[in-house]
C-alpha cells in the first residue's frame, strides 16, 4: 500500500465525505434559512414592509432593543468582574464558582422563566409584597429583561475566564511595578488585551438576548405593542396564520443572526490569538 | 542597619479563602460576582426545589410522574438522543471535512455550522415548519412516500437536529486539528492501511470529544422549547414535549405543577452536567497524553 | 540602596518555597541568585519587589522595612522574565508608561516625558525605534525596552527575572556584557535571577546561590567556583565526578588511592568526592593513583576526553591537554587527582 493512501483518503471518499457533510448542512442549515426569506416575500414587497411598520411590530423592535440594552451591558460588567476576580486571584471553591456561571446554559428556558414566576409572581415569594407596593413584574418589562439576563448570564464570562487565564498576570504585575493604580491597570493594560475577546462575547450574548424566545414568553404574558418581544411577536403572527408579517419580522433577527456569524468569522480571522473561540 | 526582623511589621498570607496578591480589586469584583450570581440565578433557582419541597412527597409524584409527564418525557429525551445521534455522525463527518480538506467556499461553510447559535429558535420553528409542512419544500416531496413530518414526533427530531449540530463539530474539531499529521504518518510508517490508521490511532483519540459533543447536544435538546413547538404539533400523549407541559401548566395556572415537572428537568440537567464534566475530563486527558 | 531580606519564609500549599531565607545586597552591587528551578530564587525576587507576600519575614530598603509598603510605592524596576512589554503599545509608549500613571501633581508633562524616553531609548541603544509595536522586535530588542521602561521610574533598586532565558546563546552573550556596562554606568543596586551558571559567574558581583529553599552560599564568583561551601554548590557549578570516598582524619581514600590535603574538612566517615574532569593528572598504569580502564578516547579540538571506569564500575570524565601517547580503549591508567573537595555523604 502505498504512502499516500495511508495518510489521506482516495480522492472518490475525499469528495463522498464533503458532499455529505455539505448535503447535510444544506438540508439542515441553508435551507431553513433560505425559507425564512421565501415565506417573507412570498406575496411580494409591499406585504413584507406592510409586516414590518406595523405598530405591533414596531413596539416590539423596541422592546427588544430596550431588553438588549439593559442586558448586555449588566451582563458585561458581570463577565468582566467574574473573569478578573477568577483568573487574577487564588481561592477555594474557584473551580465550583465557575461551574455555577455556567449553569444558565444547562436549564431549560422556559425553567429559566418559570424561576422568576415563582419568585416575583402573584403566588411567589415576593408577589404579596410587589402587589401592596404596586410594582410589576412578572407579565412585564422588568420580568422579560430578568428572564434575558439570566439566559445570557455565561457568555461574557466564560468567553473571557479561559482569555485571561491564558494571558496571566505578568503584564499587571509590570504595569503595578510601574506605579500604576488598579483602575488605570485595568483600563490601559488589561481592557485593551481583552478587547476582542470581550466583544466576541458580547456579540453573542446581543444575538441570544435579542432571539430568546422560551425564557421570555413564560414571564411576558403576551400583551401586544406592551410586553412582546420581537420573537414573541413572530409567535402571535404565526398563530393567527398571518405568515407573511411573521416571517417578515423573522427575516430582521434572521439579518442579526447573519451579521453576528460575519462579525464572529471576521473576529476569529483577523484576531484568533486575542480570542478564546470554543463557547458555546 | 538592623538584621531583626519586626514580627508585628511582618505581612502574613491570609489563611482564609483568599491567597493575598497585590492583584487589586478583589473585594469589588468577588462581591459583585457572588451578588448577581445569587441574585439572578442561584436564588430563583433554588425556588424550583423550595417550592417543590412544599409540595410534599405525594403531590410531587402525582403531577412529576404523571401518565402525560412520563409521555412527555418519553418524548424530549427519546428525540433528543436521536437527533444528538445523528449530530454525531455528520457533526463528525462536517468537522473531518472542515479540518481535512480544502474546497471553495469553505470559510462560508464554517461560519455556517454556528447558525443554530445565533439564529433566534422561533425563527428557527417557524422556518423548519414551513419546510417540512405537507405543501413546503421538503414536506410536499414527502408526502407522496407516505412520510409525515410536520406535527408530528419526527417534527421534534427535524428541530432538535437543527440546534444541535454545532454543539459537536464545535467539540471534535479542535481536537481533530490538534491530531497533527506525524501520528498518521508514524501509524503508515509502521504499516497500517487506511482503514487501521483510522480504526486504531484517529477513532480513539477523538471518541471522548465526540462523547461530550453528543452529551452537550443531548443536554441542550431535552430542554429546547423555541423551536420544537411550532412543528411538533403539541399532541399531548404524542408529541408534547417537556418544556411545553410545564407551560402548558402555567397557563392554567397550575403553578405546583409546572415546578414539580422543572424539577424533574433541572435534577436531569445537573445529572447531564455532571457527566458533561466528566467526559471533558477525559477528552483533556486524552489530549494531553 | 542597601536591599535586605530576614527570615523570609513562603509556602505555596504544602510547598516550602522559602525557608528561613536572609540576604543583604549593598549599594550599587550587582547580585545573581543562582538554582535550579524549584530553588525559591524567582519567589525570593518577587518578594523583593512586592508582587508575592512572604508568610514571615521583612523586606529592608536602607534599613526601612518596606514589607508592608505596596509594589507600587517601593520605587522598583523590575525586569520580566516575557518583558510583560504592553503589546498595544509603541516602544516609546511602553517606555513612558510609568510616566504617565503617576499622580497628576507628580506626573512630567508631554515634553519632559518625551525627553525622557528618548534619553532611555538611547542608553538602551534602541532610540530609532520608538514608534515600532513590541510584535515588530527581536527578542533581545524586546529585552532592552523592558529594561528603559523599568529604568524610566528611576527606580531605587533593578531586580531582573532571568532577564536573558528566552534569547538565544549568541544574543545572550552580547546582552549580557551591555547590561553589565548600563549598571556600571548606572550605579544601581541590582538583583537578578538566573539557572544559568555561566551567566551568574560572569556577570555577578557576588552569587546567592539556592536550593530547595534555601541560601547553599553566597560569595564571589571565583570563591563559589573554587570554595564551594556544600555537595550541592560543587555539584551545581562547572562539570564534576562525583565518586564514593571514605575520610579519615582529613584525609579521603579513593578506590584505595588515600589523598591528604582535602579542602573543605570533613567528618570522617563515609563521603563523596568532587573532582572537576580537567584536575586529574593521567599517568601511566602502576603509579600511584585511582586505578581504571580508558573505555572511549575523543578528541575535541587541542583538549582529549576520556571516559574511564574503576575496577569498582564507577565511572569517571578526564579532560587533559595531553594524554599519552598511542592510548586505546581498554588501556589500564592511573589517575592522579590534583584538587580534591570532599563532603559527608
């Protein structure tokens, strides 16, 4: 037998292997994507836009970007206080404290949703006292941004944890041996070294927060133009067979969807060796 | 000068849960990490089992373990390790290609495997249903053969595939890429065909990544909701999923009920869990060795 | 500045990395601490400087226990094993950077800190290229910006973590005697941590040398080479056999060869003798000496090895200018130690 054979496939099983694998992924990928689009334009131009301006649809947009906001924000100043205290100091139950960090993405999400039902809800822990204060929230905006965070609640830290772990300490040591304080250490020696990996991470944690679906409907109570999000929103249409709006709607977070793979892509080329890439 | 040392001067390591370090920001950032981490997850999670502990032995048994629960169960876990099995074989076929071979449009391919991440899982429902519907463009090509798809359990499966195929390429492929060339080459060298060199030397030196690729799969798809719900056509006794009774529930606002049912599934995750640590130790074991 | 260290003891776990440590470096000395890995030399800097805490102990700066006084105000220019130079940062930039995280009452302006770097960057020899990124420099360039930058702060004392172990040799060499020439010119108190003997023996004023936690002996190059206080300072520095021996009254018996003059004295009893490849005399077979058989003869250029073995099968390294003529393996020989250094077993 040859050398050649024994390292590598013959060319018929080399071009078996890649159609299959592309086959596969046309069948379960590409074309669910592609659909999304065709169902959009199925009845042509002016009933997707008819979709999209709708007020309902509107108010949803901005609910969603509203819950992003508040989200990923809290959720970085979480990853990056998480990964700084993990990676540049030693202590016990470490290795405990990160499995708990990434427990949100082994729970279900409607059991994500369902957890705030239980403390914030009518017949929860604190439901009693939110109704004599007259404050909402379950079936409200405080619940659903609750029910975001807790879904997104891993990804800065666990993009930035194995980063930073990777990087040490040395280049703080040196920057405090040069007089530097802790926050000047911070902002022009470690932020600058995380850069890419925290926006990596942030990108991702934007793409969960603006799609979640599951967590976000047990809390959101459906109102229309008050309490949906834009993947609820898609939800209300389709059940009401209004296919044409519901797809429409679908194609903006299908859009976000494929900017945050070109930007991911773009990321993991340009900086790999600044990047922790394996999260999930 | 003096060579006494001042003992009272004399900076001591805490003996306590922290090794002192002139790292700073300790305190900042530890509280601020234990705070949200209580106060977003670890507190309302532990009301699931506070609420369930309530309910007494009994009620938990009657609602958990109910005639539709066990059926749905059934269902969410049987799917889940169908759809995880077949992300197995072509997640592994998608990560040999993308690591072995060049062809054109490749980085477009790998960018693609992550879609199901970054795709929202209502879009993901409403376009696999679309599809797979009797008049979409999979399903109507179906139909003649008999085969039903759409509303149906295998409906679960189309979706549980769907979100799960990058979670084992993800895993497999680094560690394929790790597998440089020398160990193949030392194998042929030492007279192995091609088969031998994958049987022997390449097949068990990715099998614990595989495994964690299919158990990170796994643990995902029996909690998944967004995207099964739209084509699984929610039969109860046939195709209604875990996740989607414990809304069902809520809806009714048989709250008891919902949580006893999260807590059959959160006891299952930690189980998954805890196996999913345990094969990614092996897998780092096996690829320091 | 007269640096001190008393008493430092550091425990990492169950490690013990310090035990009982005291050294002092006068002013304007340049000091090696020389061990293997493991030795505690790394830790005992890193003390010094304030980035690890001992479990005991106090660090003096002039008789001042710095011990308690953060990094940060100890006014120490500490050298990086990997530089640590920030990578998105200029050279100049890296340079200036203490500069310029200095309280805004302290800080220089714009100008004065340009002077400045510009000043270090040409003591360092690198003044063309402050605008360069670290990832543009070769690794003993890197080497040299880690040094203006940790000089920029006029720091009290230098304290260098095997400021040479990721160059190559030649490069090593030439650092090596640029750097001895920018503390002779700067006058600073300097400490540095190496495992390389070489390095430590040309470079030091004095040699700490460690082991295990501790300080083996700290003396001149020359009397830590040719005085070695213990086993272990004779083992580590320059090339030794090491061959089983019993002493008797100060004097020390080799495979029934008894030599006098021994230097350490020893107890008696059983012990193990050091004698350096090149401090044997080889005669011809029936003279008075350790009796062995030349097993491989190589030459190397004008010096001849020899790889012997005694009757008892230890075996022993000659090196010699001349070896007798015609010798071939198998050969009977005679080895007449010159300079022997005993220690109790």
């Amino acid at each position: 037998m040859s050398r050649s054979t024994s390292t590598t496939e013959p060319g018929w099983m080399r071009w078996l292997l890649i159609a299959l694998a592309l086959g596969f992924l046309l069948l379960n990928l590409a074309l669910p994507l592609a659909a999304v689009f065709f169902e959009a334009f199925r009845k042509g131009w002016d009933a997707y836009v008819a979709g999209i301006i709708e007020p309902d649809a509107i108010a949803a947009m901005k609910l969603t970007l509203l819950v992003a906001a508040i989200a990923v924000p809290v959720n970085i100043v979480f990853g990056i206080s998480a990964a700084w205290a993990i990676t540049k100091f030693e202590f016990r139950f470490k290795s405990l404290l990160i499995t708990l960090i990434d427990l949100p993405f082994s729970v279900s999400p409607v059991v994500s949703g369902l957890v705030y039902v239980l403390v914030f809800g009518l017949q929860g822990w604190l439901g009693p006292w939110l109704r004599e204060h007259d404050v909402q929230i379950i079936f409200a905006v405080p619940g659903i941004v609750l029910a975001t965070m807790f879904v997104t609640f891993p990804f800065v830290a666990r993009e930035l944890i194995p980063l930073m772990q990777e990087q040490g300490r040395e280049d703080e040591e040196a920057a405090i041996s040069l007089g530097a304080n802790g926050w000047q250490t911070f902002t022009r020696v470690t932020l600058p070294n995380i850069r890419w990996g925290l926006l990596y991470g942030v990108l991702l944690c934007n793409a969960r927060a603006m799609g979640e679906f599951g967590a976000v409907s047990v809390v959101s109570g459906h109102i229309r133009g008050l309490t949906n999000t834009m993947p609820l929103h898609i939800e209300i249409l389709y059940n009401e067979y209004n296919f044409v709006a519901a797809f429409a709607v679908a194609t903006l977070l299908a859009g976000l969807a494929l900017v945050t793979l070109a930007l991911k892509t773009l990321l993991e080329w340009r900086y790999r060796d600044q990047l922790h890439v394996g999260g999930h | 000068m003096t060579t006494v040392a001042l003992p009272a001067a004399t900076p001591r390591a805490r003996r306590g849960l922290v090794e002192r370090s002139i790292m700073p920001g300790f305190g900042l950032t530890m509280g601020f990490t234990v705070f949200y981490l209580s106060v977003i997850v670890l507190i309302p999670l532990s009301a699931v089992f506070i609420t369930t502990a309530g309910m007494g032995f009994d009620g938990f048994v009657e609602v958990a373990l109910s005639q539709r629960a066990l059926y749905a169960y059934r269902l969410s876990f049987g799917a889940a390790a169908i759809a995880a099995s077949i992300n197995a074989v072509f997640g592994l076929v998608v990560a040999w290609v993308l690591v072995r071979y060049e062809f054109p449009g490749k980085r477009l391919v790998n960018a693609l495997v992550d879609l199901p991440f970054a795709l929202p899982t209502a879009v993901a429902g409403i376009a696999l249903t679309a599809l797979y519907a009797p008049n979409g463009w999979i399903g109507a090509w179906l139909a003649p053969h008999g085969i039903k798809v759409a509303f149906q359990p295998l409906g679960v499966v189309v979706a549980l595939t769907f979100i799960g195929l990058p979670f084992v390429v993800r895993t497999v492929e680094p560690v394929l890429a790790d597998l440089g060339p020398e160990v193949e080459e030392a194998a042929a060298s030492l007279g192995a065909g091609r088969w031998q060199t994958f049987a022997r030397v390449i097949w068990p030196a990715i099998l614990p990544a595989l495994a964690t690729g299919f158990a990170l799969a796994f643990a995902r798809a029996v909690g998944e909701y967004g995207s099964v719900i739209f084509i699984a056509g929610n039969m109860p006794y046939k195709s209604e999923i875990a996740p989607l009774l414990i809304v069902m529930q809520l809806e009714q606002y048989n709250i008891p009920g919902a949580t006893a049912i999260a807590a059959t599934m959160l006891i299952a995750s930690f189980v998954l869990l805890f196996a999913i640590n345990l094969l990614q130790g092996w897998s780092r074991r096996r690829m320091a060795a | 500045m007269t640096v001190s260290a008393h008493n430092i003891v550091k425990h990492f776990g169950a490690f013990t990395a310090l035990d009982d440590v005291s050294l002092e470096a006068q002013p304007g000395e340049f000091l090696a601490l020389l061990g293997p890995s493991g030795s505690g030399k790394t830790t005992l800097l890193r003390i010094m400087a304030g980035l690890e805490f001992p479990d005991s102990g106090s660090i003096c700066f002039d008789g001042v226990d710095v011990s308690t006084r953060p990094t940060r105000e100890r006014a120490v220019g500490f050298v990086f094993q990997h530089y640590a130079l920030f990578r998105h940062m200029t050279v100049a930039e890296n340079v200036g950077f203490g500069l310029t995280v200095k309280p805004r009452a302290e800080r220089p302006d714009a100008a004065a800190i340009r002077t400045r770097v510009n000043e270090l960057l040409s003591l360092v020899q690198l003044g063309h290229l402050g605008d360069r990124y670290p990832s543009q420099l070769s690794g003993g360039q890197r080497q040299r910006v880690a040094l203006a930058r940790a000089l920029a702060v006029n720091p009290n004392i230098l304290l260098l973590d095997e400021p040479f172990g990721a160059l190559d040799a030649k490069v090593r060499k030439d650092l090596r005697r640029w750097l001895r020439e920018v503390h002779q010119t700067m006058k600073l108190t300097s400490v540095f941590v190496t495992h390389d003997q070489e390095e430590a023996l040309d470079l030091a004023d004095r040699v700490v040398v460690m082991n295990h936690g501790v300080i083996e002996q700290v003396d001149t190059p020359d009397a830590v080479y040719n005085r070695p206080a213990s086993a272990f300072v004779c083992d580590f520095l320059g090339n030794a056999n090491k061959l089983d021996c019993t002493i008797t009254g100060g004097a020390i018996e080799i495979g029934g060869h008894r030599i006098e003059n021994t230097a350490p004295p020893a107890a008696d009893g059983r012990g193990i003798a050091f004698i350096r490849p090149h401090e044997f005399d080889v005669a011809a077979d029936g003279q008075p000496g350790v009796a062995v058989t030349l097993r491989r003869l190589t030459r190397t250029g004008p010096m001849a090895a020899l790889d012997c073995q005694t009757s008892a099968g230890a075996l022993i390294e000659v090196t010699t200018l001349e070896p007798p003529a015609g010798l071939l393996p198998g050969a009977a020989l005679t080895l007449v130690p010159r300079r022997v250094r005993a220690y109790a077993a």
